[in-house]
C-alpha cells in the first residue's frame, strides 16, 4: 500500500517518493528512516526506534541519525512547501501535517 502524509506519499513497492508532482530521490538510510516516520504518523518516533530502523541492533557511535535526517529533511521540505519533518529536541522526530498538529 502507498504511504500519504499530506503531499508525500511513498510507494514501498515501486521505491518511489513523490511531494505532490515532485519526485524524490533518496539514499537507502534516509528512505528507511522516512517509511518509519511515515509508518508511525502523526505520531512521535524516538530516536532509538529509528537508529533500529536504519541500522538494526547496531548503531553508529556518531551522531549519523541526525546526518541523515538533514539530509531527508532537505529532500523532503522544498521552497514554499509547508514543513512536515518536526524534532522534538531530546526525544525524536514526527511526520505529520501542519494541520495534523493542531489540537
């Protein structure tokens, strides 16, 4: 099935994202942190929960999770697009639309 979080829908099938009209082209970790994200929205996913998703029981020792959320960041939120990707400083990341978050 196609995962949707407001524009960017993500085809697991086919390994195609698209924002809108936009495609996305994206490295295999930062595509498998955002079927996690997308998998998990609006909700709040924790830090460990991704560096699980990307590298199995075996982190990194760096900081690599947010190197790779920059750059999924920067795929995903184009000029004038509303912003999707949200950090929650000390606990994770959430997926959501703007209207998703209103209470």
């Amino acid at each position: 099935a196609v995962l949707r979080v407001a524009d960017l829908e993500y085809d697991p099938a086919q390994v195609r994202v698209r924002r809108g009209a936009r495609p996305i082209d994206l490295p295999p970790i930062p595509l498998r942190l955002l079927e996690t994200l997308m998998r998990a929205a609006p909700r709040v996913v924790k830090r460990a929960e991704l560096e699980r998703a990307a590298w199995g029981d075996q982190p990194p020792d760096s900081d690599a999770l947010r190197a790779h959320m920059h750059v999924l960041r920067a795929a995903v939120e184009g000029a004038g697009e509303p912003v999707l990707l949200h950090t929650l400083r000390g606990i994770g990341y959430r997926l959501a639309a703007p209207d998703a978050l209103q209470p």
